[in-house]
C-alpha cells in the first residue's frame, strides 16, 4: 500500500473517531522513526515483514501492574498515564481492560508493520512494572497487532481502536502567557507535554538558524551554540507550571553569560525528549536592570538606582546578600564593608566627604564613593564590585548591568598541616563552584559512588552561594569527618539568607569524597 494511501485510510479512521491536537512542538522519538521510515530499503516496502509467531496465548494484566500507558501516531502523540498519578489510575483500569479483551482474542501471528506503515499505525505502548512492555500496533481499525518481547500476536476487534481514542485522546499542549515578553517582565508557562513522569523543563532562546545540537560539559543539551539558556525548572508527572523573568542575559554553550538583545527569537521549551517552539519578541527594560550571574534581581530590598550615571545598590541588602560585614559611621560619613567582622581600626579624619572602604582600603575615584538616599546608604557597585574581584557589564541595548561573583570560599592554605581537613576544604570549596555552576558532571566526581547532594539543581531553583561563612569539623565513627558548613546565599526561593547543612566525608578507595549532605 502506497503512503499517501495508507495516510488517506488512517487519516479518515482518525477522523471517525477524533483526532487529537498537534503537540506544538517536535518529538526527538517521531522524528527517529521518520528517519527509519525514509530509510527503508525498497525490499522492506511492503505492508507486512515476516518474524518468527509465538505458540503461547498472552496473559492477561492487572491494573495494579501498569507503570505506564503512551499512545502515539506517526508525530502525534499524548499525554502519558502514570500508575503514580492519582487521576490516572481510573483511566489505567480501562486501558488494562480493554488490552485484556485484546489478549484474550489474539492469536499467533508472523506479521509486522515495517517503514512508513509502522510510522503511521496509532500505537499504545503499555508498560509494566515487572518490567515487561506490552506495545500494539493498529494495523487498520480492526486489526491490531501485539508485541510482547519477542512474541508476536495478531486480534481482532472492531471497537477497540475507538475506545483507545476516546479514553486516552488528551493531547499535550503548552502555553506560553505572552509571546511579546519584555525583559525583566514574569513569564508564565505551563504544559502537559513532557514523556517521562518527572524531570528538567530547560527554557532556551535561540536566533534563527540551522539547529544541530549541542552537549556541554555539563550535560546539558542546548538546541545550537546559538542558544542560550535561560531557566531550568522541575517538572512532574509529565507536566509543569512555572514562572521566569525574562533576563537580560542568557548562559551560553560556555558556561558565560550573553545580552539578550530585543529582537525576534525562538523561545524553545525542552523537557528531555520533546522540544516546543515558539517565535517571540523581546522588548526592552522599561527601567534599567541587575542581573548577577545571570539570575534578573526582582528582590525590591536590593532594588538599584541610578544617579548621575552610576548605577548604586543598597548597603544592607548587598552586604546581606554577599554574607558581607558592613558598618556605617555616620560621625566619619564613612561606609565599611568587609569579608572580615572586624573593621573597628579603620577611621577617615573627622569632617572629611564620604568615603567608602573595602576590607580595610579606601576607595578612591569621583564614581567610588557612597551616596545617602531617603536615610538609606548606598554603594556604587561598579567600585564595590571591582574591589571584591567581581565583574561588572553594562550593556546598553538591553539597559543592563550583569554581576559576576565569585563566592569566598575557604581557605585551604589554613588546614595545610591536617590533611583529612584539607581535603574537606578542597571538597566543599568545589561543591560551592559546582552547585553555582549547575555542573552535574563536576558535583558527581565529589561524591562517592551513588552519592548525591541534598537537593536537586531543580529544587533549589536560582538559589546561588555566595560564600562559606564559617564552618566546624567533628571527627566520626570510621574514620569519617562530618562538617557542619553556614552557607550565605543569594536567591533563596523560600527568602532564606542562609543554612548550616551536616556534610560527610569519607574515604573511598583511598580518596575523600563527600557521602551525604542532610
């Protein structure tokens, strides 16, 4: 049978019995098989490929069984069912009944659908939780044929495809709330159309052009080198509903972050094995914005402003965020910030102008000195930032100022002459850097096999540490060392400044790793 044929018969059997939507997006798994399907010999071209039947009936399946039910056809595909899914578990009783009735009625069989007859049967794939994959093939409306690991089964039944559709025809969708987002503007999207029950949703903006792919080293899978990463949010039982600003700033392939000029762009939402797409234009700030390691600062507390061309942030608030000690003495008009809590022994001369100093050292220059707005003091950040060792851009075309810190980590050089200790520093210094960086790769050589982190990249959201505040070891039972670490962080989702997390250590194969962190 001749594809546009065999699309006109499917076609018109869809039609009887309702069609769902198109996804919106492009299926990684549709568009394999329509790449096995254009690469079929010209020998494999007809209707049906021989293979070996099978001489047992089927068993039938219990409900409870079921891990979970996809239905696709050809790049159609829907929402899947999940046994861990409380609203499913009604429609999962009646899909077991109805491949039951199919079971009971299947006999042996030798055929199979090969090349575009096979991509554009409707399929169900039931999975069970012995591990067992039950997968029907309608190869019309009344035939369908079932696979069972190697054994091979052909029923017939003339309500059964019918009933599939009207039980499990809920196509995936995703919204997108606005498809004009200004930067610095809350973005919502919510959407039912990821395969697996949980994972990573990865919100990318691209330029046009051809897309081929691309793996970091993180493990992360960008849509080109043009792209740019800007969320990452869980999702669960194939679905989500989250919210962003869109940044000024996107992450690029290497790890830096690049502007997001206003302009037309591909907006793609990746959930792992499907991507949806959609064309968006951005529009500038209405006000200039922060961005410190790519993350769009909507803390009002740490609001900046702009006065005489400087861009100034609020001393309490970026002390806080940075785990910094600031002091402000108002007899001396003097601002005192330090990593350190002691800054008692540094005092300008009495009636001088503001004057701001960092870790013991004046700042000098017209555009480094403190500015006093409605009883509030303020710090320029481009002399503050400098002073500390970070960077600061300013990008005019998206009216941005993009920070990059670097976290004060612990001083290894300090536990030089106790070597379980230094070990310990040099692994929670490069848990700070992984954790920050999202660099799964990185975090998993620190811990020991099938070790992991308390929380997941998802769950902590933007959440970044600025800095080890202090930190106590205790020796343990074995050998191990457990380290009670105080974190300063910055982007917190539940408003937390900071947390002590218990950190173990121990030995494997010789070598220190991290084996749990509570």
């Amino acid at each position: 049978m001749k594809m546009k044929q065999f699309y006109m018969f499917t076609l018109a059997v869809l039609l009887t019995v309702g069609v769902p939507g198109w996804s919106g997006g492009t299926s990684w798994e549709a568009e394999a098989a329509a790449s096995t399907a254009a690469n079929v010999s010209p020998a494999a071209e007809n209707d049906i490929a021989t293979v070996q039947a099978s001489s047992a009936q089927p068993a039938a399946i219990q409900a409870d069984a079921v891990q979970r039910i996809q239905m696709s056809h050809a790049d159609l595909a829907w929402v899947p069912l999940f046994a861990l899914r409380a609203a499913d578990q009604s429609a999962i009783a009646k899909t077991a009944n109805f491949v039951n009735r199919l079971l009971k009625n299947a006999k042996p069989s030798t055929e199979q659908l090969v090349g575009e007859d096979a991509f554009f049967a409707t399929s169900i794939d039931v999975m069970l939780t012995d591990g067992t994959d039950i997968y029907l093939q309608f190869k019309d409306s009344k035939h369908v044929l079932i696979h069972i690991g190697e054994d091979k089964y052909i029923a017939q039944d003339a309500t059964a495809l019918k009933e599939f559709y009207e039980l499990l025809a809920v196509s995936p969708q995703t919204d997108v709330s606005t498809l004009k987002p200004t930067i610095g503007q809350t973005v919502r999207i919510k959407g039912n159309d990821a395969s697996n029950y949980e994972g990573t949703v990865r919100i990318f903006i691209e330029t046009s052009g051809s897309s081929g792919g691309y793996m970091t080293g993180k493990g992360v899978d960008y849509p080109s080198k043009r792209a740019l990463l800007v969320h990452t949010a869980p999702y669960s039982e194939a679905r989500y509903d989250f919210q962003f600003t869109m940044p000024a700033y996107g992450e690029a392939i290497d790890g830096t972050f690049k502007p997001i000029a206003p302009g037309t762009y591909d907006l793609y939402i990746d959930t792992g094995s499907r991507r949806t797409i959609r064309s968006v234009m951005v529009a500038p700030p209405a006000a200039p914005t922060l961005a410190i390691n790519g993350v769009t600062v909507n803390d009002p507390t740490l609001a900046p402003i702009v006065s005489n061309g400087v861009m100034l942030l609020p001393m309490r608030a970026l002390a806080e965020s940075f785990g910094w000690y600031v002091r402000w003495d108002a007899a001396y008009k003097a601002a005192f910030v330090s990593t350190q809590p002691d800054t008692q022994g540094n005092n300008p001369r009495k009636g001088a102008a503001l004057s701001l100093w960092v870790n013991g050292k004046k700042l000098t220059g017209a555009n480094a000195k403190p500015v006093i707005v409605k009883g509030r003091v303020y710090l320029p950040l481009r002399a503050t930032a400098e002073a500390f060792g970070f960077k600061l851009t300013w990008t005019p075309s998206v009216r941005g100022a993009l920070l990059v810190f670097r976290p004060q980590l612990l001083d290894e050089g300090a536990y030089a002459g106790e070597a379980k200790k230094l070990a310990a520093a040099k692994l929670l210094n490069g848990y700070v850097n992984a954790m920050n960086g999202r660099d799964a790769a990185a975090l998993g050589r620190l811990f020991v096999k099938n070790g992991t982190p308390a929380q997941s990249f998802e769950i902590i959201g933007q959440r970044l540490i600025t800095g080890v505040r202090s930190v106590t070891f205790e020796d343990r039972p074995g050998g191990a060392l457990l380290a009670y670490v105080t974190f300063s962080y910055l982007f917190d989702q539940h408003g937390n400044k900071s947390g002590t997390p218990g950190i173990v250590f121990m030995q494997e194969n010789g070598e220190w790793k991290i084996s749990d962190v509570d």
